[in-house]
C-alpha cells in the first residue's frame, strides 16, 4: 500500500485507518510526504508506533506529485501496488485480499480495478461509479472504449492494483493531468484488465485536488486531447475509434473558441490525415445517426448504476 500526500492531514488518518482495517493483513504501508506544510507528520507517525507495517517518509526537497508517485513505487517492497491517495479510503475491509486475489487468479490480467463511492469533504457518499461487468475484459477493448468516450473508463489510481513488475518503467512525469490513465494504457496494451463492480474503495471530490486545479488552468482539457489524439495513431486501433477522438477534439474547439493552441491544432491536422476525409465522413453520418440512441442507453445506464448503488 503506496500513500503519497501533500497537505492532506485533515484526510489521512480516514485513510490509514481503512487501510490498518483490512482482513488481509500481508501489506506494507509506505505514506511519502511531499514536503506538506501541515501537520502531516503528527498525524502520521503514531500509527508507525502503533503498527510496525506502516511507514513514514519526508521527502528531502518537494517532487511535485507524479514524482512523489514515482518515489513511492520505487520504495515498495511488494509485489502488488495499491496507490491510496491521502484524500482517499478503501470503502471495505475485504478490498486489499479481494484485489490481490482477482490479479493473482488471473494470470493473463494487467490490472485489476473496481467500482467505487464518490465521497464529498465530510466523508459522505454523494454516488456510486460502476462501469464495466465482473471478470476479465480485453485491455485494448478497454483502450478503445475510452477513446470511443473521451474519458477515463477505469479508475483514478486508489481504485486500482497491479504487479510492480509490470510498471518498472514508472509514471511519465511529462503529464500532471493524464499520468494514471497513461499508466493504465501502458499496462493494457500487453494485457488484460479484471474488474469487480463491487465499491472497494472511496474516492474524494473537494477543491484543493490537483486534478481541480488543472481543470480551472486548462491543462486537464488540453493535455487530455493531446495524450487521445498521439494514442489514436496506434495501428491496432480501429478508424472508429480514430474518428471518435477527432470528432472530440473539434468539438472541445467549437465549445472553448479563442485563441486557437498550435499543439492542438497541429494534433487535430495529423489526426485528420491519418484518417482521411472519405472515412471522417462516413463515421460523422453514422454518429449522427446512432447518437440519439446512445444518449438513451447511456442515461439508462447510469440510472441502472444509481438504482444498484
């Protein structure tokens, strides 16, 4: 269990509890402080006393946090990685075991992910996010559904297991906004992913997440449709897909006009040539088509995944 933190001392014990909760008692828990200028350290180091699987570090001079990431994984010890963000917490104390076990049963599988709650600052659950079926599931087929939806279809890093041995190439720290789903591509490019609906751990909404940040500065926006438009180009991929990634990099154009970014319009033009007018063509027709009833399926969907929360 990897906990890297920056100034996130009002969550932490939430979250080192979830983890000292857990049946599965074979884990290490390494929390990476970022240099945090709260009291981090005092919520932290009583539970090294308590618990001699736990812990603690500072780091010597700020990383920023994909490198703190980086650190953690490096420091890890196991052979399974858990990321749990010190915002976070696992939702059920049969989350470690049952993820460790759907990898372990699963020879073929890169990844193992699960359903989650959405939390709010004060611990309560606002929704519950389930999207695939239980078992084993294509990784490029993963690969594709995302670029087909524009988004993140897995998880953020505290919904998600894997094998160290798997990542020793570690985090791109070229990305601030995209890093974990860089990962989860690498990873399901060579294999399969295993999932559970099952919520097996508490992701947080608040404002003082990076991801906010980056939404509000426009770099989420930006580095997300230049990391889909550079992975479009995959050869595997099918035009379909190709299509789906361009028809939303035009469409976040129309919707954000103004001063037009030459990475993005560059992106979007070699897309466009990889693809060809003719193929463009006949997908947008079908789009437009279909778009209707995959709008329906898409809200029955989420009212089926509300309803079983």
């Amino acid at each position: 269990m990897l906990i890297p933190t920056y100034n996130y001392a009002h969550f932490l014990a939430e979250a080192i509890e979830s983890v000292l909760a857990q049946d599965f008692q074979d884990f290490e828990l390494l929390i990476m402080d970022d240099c945090s200028s709260d009291n981090t350290a005092e919520v932290a180091r009583p539970f090294c006393a308590r618990d001699a699987r736990v812990r603690f570090a500072v780091n010597a001079a700020n990383l920023g946090m994909v490198n703190n990431w980086n650190h953690c994984l490096e420091e890890a010890r196991g052979q399974y990685v858990k990321f749990l963000f010190g915002d976070d917490k696992l939702s059920a104390p049969k989350a470690l075991g049952k993820m460790a076990a759907l990898l372990r049963d699963n020879p073929s599988a890169m990844l193992a992910a699960s359903g989650r709650l959405i939390l709010d600052e004060k611990s309560n659950v606002i929704s519950t996010c389930r999207r695939w079926r239980d078992g084993i599931h294509q990784g490029r087929k993963i690969i594709e559904a995302c670029l087909m939806e524009d988004g993140n279809l897995i998880g953020e890093p505290s919904a998600v297991l894997f094998r160290k041995s798997d990542a020793g190439r570690f985090f791109d720290p070229k990305y601030r906004q995209v890093v974990d789903l860089e990962m989860w591509f690498y990873l399901l490019e060579k294999g399969d992913l295993v999932y559970t609906r099952e919520p097996l751990c508490a992701f947080r909404q608040h404002g003082r997440q990076q991801s906010a940040h980056n939404a509000a500065s426009g770099l989420a926006r930006k580095e997300h449709a230049l990391f889909f438009t550079s992975y479009a180009a995959k050869p595997w991929l099918p035009p379909k897909a190709r299509f789906s990634v361009l028809y939303a990099l035009r469409r976040s154009r129309r919707k954000n006009p103004g001063a037009v970014d030459p990475e993005l319009a560059e992106a979007e033009q070699l897309l466009a040539g990889q693809l060809g007018k003719r193929l463009y063509a006949i997908h947008w027709t079908g789009h437009k088509l279909t778009a209707p009833f995959h709008n329906l399926k898409r809200s029955m969907d989420k009212a089926r995944h509300r309803s079983r929360a």
